[in-house]
C-alpha cells in the first residue's frame, strides 16, 4: 500500500476503521482479494503474484496488517526479501502486537524500508523499518504514506482529515471510497522530496495516483466491528482510473 488512512477508537461501533489504496505498477501480475491459507489460517487478501505475498489482508482470525514501501531510492537494495511477506507471516501468527514489534527490531534489516501496521483484535501497532522501532498507536485518526506516521505530507493530511469527516457516514463505506479517490496533486511548494524526480513527485503526491504504467490499483476499506465482525471491501481500478471490479466480504463474529 502507498497511503492508509485509519481512526482508532473513534468511533463507538467501530473501533478500527481503515481506507487504504494500493499504488504498484500495472504489469506487475497480482490477484484481487479473495480467501487464501498461509501456515494454519485462512486469511482475506490480495496477493502479489510476482513475490507471493501480500500488502494488506485480515485473517479469519480478524487479525489485521497492512504494509507501506518508505520511498528512498539512494537506500533501495535490489536483492532485498519481499516486505509482503511481513503480513501474512503476522496474520497467521499468534504473536501479541507488542512482541511481534520487538521481533520486528531484530529481524528488519534485510529489508527494504517499510512500515508495518499491525492489529490483534485487542492492540494497534505500528513498525517503522527506517528507525528500526515500534509502537503502540494511540486513540485517533491518522495516515500513513511512504514516510512516517502523521508525516505533513500533503496527501496524509487531506488523508487524514476525510476520514474524520467521513466516520458520521458509517457503516457506508462509499464515502471512504471517494475520499481515497481524490486526485488532485499538492502544490508544488508543498511537495516533500524523497529522491525522485520532480515530475514524479508532483505524480505521487495526490491520494489517488494516475502515471504512466503506474498508479493507483485497488481501494480497500475495513470496518471492524466491536461485536467482533470485520467488513472488507476493495475496488479495483485500471490505468485510466475506471473501476474493473469489486469484492466484498464479511467475517462473522467469533462464536
């Protein structure tokens, strides 16, 4: 993923609530989501079918982790392990949040940069690779990009802000759905730089992104219930920004 937005304990039937889009290029061969098995659990993801693995999913277990690249390009290492690996691996595991963060401390540096949310069904966490470093994610709304947490990207602000806005509207999700479709670029005053061009920059710095052979692929958004159920839905775009399919899906609760 390139941008999640997500408010934590703010809302009273849905304490996490995700909006997240997907920016890879469009060769790259990859499946919608759909249920798949990873170790001894069924999980709910898309999946990269290039490395295997995945950049966002939820497990029948209702555990949750969803992956975003940190963008520097003078630090890429081209023969690094895939970072999608890092969410099935913790969906399917039984490691509490806090620990899995400090196994994370240990086990990172092979990897290129990246930030990891992870979500137990009791803790919300966040590991970023760069600082070698967790944490536990406090009550509110927040986005996340290829930079830090909150970082005053353009992009995760206006992020950052809809979703506040739109939390009056669940449990319809098609509101998030057009917040993570807004296209507009920032100015370019306000463009971070990250170590690629300025015409890339400019590209990237929308919510939903539209280049040449790259841009934004799916939409996903989650509602997790405090009865224990999750709703899932992605929507899945083409390179002109046309919706090609959906997928919805409920997981019960825990009986």
């Amino acid at each position: 993923m390139c941008l999640i937005a997500f408010a934590w304990q703010c809302h009273p039937l849905f304490p996490l609530v995700v909006a997240a889009n997907r920016d890879e290029f469009f060769d790259r061969p990859a499946l919608p989501a759909q249920w798949w098995r990873h170790g001894d659990i069924d999980l709910f993801a898309g999946r990269d079918l290039k490395a295997g693995g995945t950049w966002l999913g939820v497990g029948a277990n209702r555990r949750f982790a969803a992956l975003t690249n940190v963008r520097n390009p003078a630090a890429l290492m081209p023969d690094a392990p895939s970072r999608g690996t890092l969410v099935p691996e913790f969906i399917a595991g039984n490691t509490r949040v806090d620990d899995a963060l400090a196994q994370l401390g240990d086990s990172a540096e092979p990897y290129n940069g990246f930030n990891l949310l992870l979500y137990d069904g009791e803790r919300l966490g966040l590991f970023e690779s760069p600082r070698r470093q967790g944490r536990i994610i406090e009550p509110g709304v927040h986005a996340l990009s290829n930079a830090d947490l909150d970082a005053p990207w353009p992009k995760q602000q206006r992020a950052a802000a809809g979703l506040a806005r739109a939390l009056d509207q669940l449990p319809s999700a098609q509101p998030l759905v057009e917040l993570m479709r807004d296209d507009r670029p920032a100015p370019d005053l306000a463009l971070p730089t990250t170590g690629v061009p300025r015409d890339w920059e400019r590209a990237l710095s929308s919510l939903f992104i539209r280049a040449p052979g790259y841009g934004t692929r799916c939409t996903t958004t989650l509602l997790f219930g405090r009865d224990g159920s999750v709703q899932f839905e992605e929507r899945s775009w083409n390179g002109l920004g046309r919706e090609t399919g959906s997928v919805q899906q409920r997981i019960e609760p825990a009986r």
